[in-house]
C-alpha cells in the first residue's frame, strides 16, 4: 500500500518530534518540513528530509496527505491551522482549553471551505488525558475525577513565555501540590481547579532592565498563568543550558467513585514521559492517519480526539484487531 504523506509545518520541539514520530511509523513518509524561519539555518534531526519555506505550502497539494501542525499554540496555531486547512488535512496540538471551542469554530469553517479534514487538540492533556477523563465519567458516573501533571516541563507554557518579549529563553515546570495530590488518593477534592492543584515555576534568560515587566506578564497571562501561583526566576544563559534541557513530564487522570454502598471503583490511567515533545508528536502522527483515512471517507470538517475511534488510529485491520478484543 502506498504511504501516508506527512509535512511538518514548524520546527521547534515539537516539529522536531515529529520527524522522529514519522519514521517510527512504517506506514508514512515525511515529504518536508516547512518553517516561518530560512530554511538553510534548520539543522534537522534526520539527513534526508528537506526544509521548505512556509509560504511554499501551496506547491505541495497534491504531494503531501495530512500536515502536522507544530506550532505553538500561544499565538502560532490560532492562525495558522485555519490557513493550512484550507489547503490540506491537518492535525494539532492546540491546548488552550478555554479557547478550543473558539479554535474549534474557525478551524471548521476553514476545513470545509477547503473541503478538508481537521483534528485539533490531539497530544496529551488536551488529547489522551481528555479521552481519560470521559471514559472515567462513563464508566462510573457518580464519582470525581482528578488530573495532575507533573512535575515537569510543560511546553504550551514554556512557548507561550518565550513569545514574551525580551525573553530569550525560558522553560515553564508544573509542580503537583503534594497534600492536594495526598488528598486526591484519597477520592478528595474532586471539584478543585487544576490552580487549585498545581504551582507553575518558571526560569526565564533576559535582561536585567526588562525582568519586572517580563514577570508581570507572565503571571498576568490569561488561561496560562493568570489563574496560577507562579513562581519566575531569572538566570542566566549558561546556567540555563546546563540545567534546563530536559523536557521531561508526566501527569496521571483519576476517577473514583461508587457503584453501590460497599463499593469503591477507581479507574487511573497515567503517563511518564522522559521526553514530552517526543511523545506528544507520536500521537499527533498517530491522529494524522486517523485525518487522512477520514478524508478518504469525505469525513471533512474540524474533529477533536473524542470524535476519533482508536481503530482509525492504528493500521492494523478489523480481522487483526477482532483476534486481540
Ligand atoms: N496537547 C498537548 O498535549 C500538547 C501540546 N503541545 C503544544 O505544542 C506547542 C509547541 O511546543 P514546542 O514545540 O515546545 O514550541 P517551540 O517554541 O519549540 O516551537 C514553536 C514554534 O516556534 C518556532 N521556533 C522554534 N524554535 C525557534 C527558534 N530557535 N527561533 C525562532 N523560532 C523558533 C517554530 O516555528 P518555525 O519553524 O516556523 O520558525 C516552532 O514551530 C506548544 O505551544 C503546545 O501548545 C505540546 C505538548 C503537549
Ligand atoms: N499541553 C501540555 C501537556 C500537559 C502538561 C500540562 C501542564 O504542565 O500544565 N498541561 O497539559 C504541554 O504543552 O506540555
């Protein structure tokens, strides 16, 4: 069978995860990277996929099945999904939950006016956390449930620092408050807000002269960090290409609950991550042939994970998937 043609549109973490995530699925290709940057100064992790500007996505019609959308979801995705959607099918990782339905909308009419397919907010939280949290509310409707992530780097946040300006570097940790975390094992405090459950410590390079406003913003940042007790220190370059590099993260959703008096169920589905970009770009290239086989179906439109079945995630057959029920 012919493979699945993926572009990569931004080359970041992310996007550099992809390029990895496409060759660990035999099914695929990588066609080319494109980038907002020049495309001579991008050192891929691969030797022979080729980089392209971004503005050349057009002349690819055609030539690529699905693009993967890796920017970031601070000021990146909000216009660049609706753009490239237009053109080709495509997959996200847009995580600003209280903006999804809003990213959802114009993306939709964009998908459709291009006759396209489009999957947004696939990754983790949003994406198999999400999946987890529904499944949990299914299976034991009268119950609570509980997410934490971390501690670990967190890469919308960590992003959405760097588009601060002056900032020249800058990475985001999300840090589990550990008696809420005690508690929550205990099937206690399902109602708190995730600011209610986490810190967020942020360690930013910048000048001297602009550290008070740069923390400003960042506290100050709506969905983000508003809402958070965030904590931001200044180092320098040195000291952060020592000792931030790792992009290590985890997290795990909880839901417990009755079945009748006696009964306590509790369903928990986790994840450890020794590299967070590398594992959320598996499954956005996971949810890019889910996008390319229900465009072959004429599925177009915007689609979340929740819309998305498992067995158009996989290329395994019914017959296959039948013998391993
Ligand atoms: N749903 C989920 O579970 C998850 C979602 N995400 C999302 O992934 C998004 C991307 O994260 P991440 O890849 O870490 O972000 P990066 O900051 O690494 O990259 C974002 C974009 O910035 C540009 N860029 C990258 N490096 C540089 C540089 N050195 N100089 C200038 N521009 C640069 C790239 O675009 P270009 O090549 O065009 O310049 C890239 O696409 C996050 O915003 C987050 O929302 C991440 C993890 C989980
Ligand atoms: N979207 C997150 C994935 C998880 C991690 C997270 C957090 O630490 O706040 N929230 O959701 C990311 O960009 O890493």
């Amino acid at each position: 069978n012919e493979k699945i043609k993926i572009g990569i549109i931004g080359y970041g973490n992310l996007g550099r995860g992809a390029e990895l995530a496409v060759q660990n699925n035999l099914d695929m290709e990588l066609v080319g990277i494109f980038t907002r940057r020049d495309p001579a100064t991008i050192k891929t992790a691969t030797h022979h996929v080729k980089v392209y500007p971004y503005h050349d996505i057009e002349s690819f019609k055609g030539k690529i099945d699905v693009m993967v959308l890796c920017g970031g979801s601070a000021s990146d995705l909000p216009k660049m999904s609706p753009e490239v959607v237009e053109h080709f099918p495509i997959v996200d990782s847009y995580d600003n939950h209280a903006k999804i339905p809003e990213h959802y909308e114009r993306v939709n009419e964009a998908a459709l006016k291009g006759g396209n397919t489009a999957i947004i907010s696939t990754g983790w939280d949003p994406g198999l956390f999400s999946l987890n949290r529904l499944l949990g509310e299914i299976v034991i409707p009268k119950g609570g449930t509980h997410t934490f992530w971390g501690e670990g780097l967190s890469q919308g946040h960590s992003e959405a620092v760097r588009r601060i300006k002056g900032v020249k570097h800058a990475v985001q940790y999300t840090v589990p408050i550990e008696s809420v975390l005690a508690d929550a094992r205990r099937g206690k405090g399902e109602n708190l807000s995730a600011a209610e459950r986490h810190k967020r410590v942020c360690y930013v390079v910048a000048d001297e002269k602009e550290h008070k406003r740069i923390e400003k913003e960042i506290k100050t940042m709506p969905d983000y960090f508003a809402p958070y007790d965030t904590t931001v220190h200044f180092i320098d370059e040195a000291t952060f290409f020592n000792e931030h590099q790792k992009m290590k993260h985890g997290g795990f959703v909880i839901r417990s609950g009755k079945t009748s008096p006696n009964h306590q169920q509790t369903v928990e589905f986790s994840l450890t991550l020794e590299s967070n970009p590398e594992f959320t770009a598996s499954v956005l290239v996971a949810y890019a042939r889910a996008a390319h086989r229900l465009q072959k179906k004429g599925e177009i439109g915007a689609k979340t994970p929740f819309d998305v079945p498992f067995a158009l995630m996989t290329n395994k057959t019914t017959a296959q998937l039948m013998k391993e029920l």
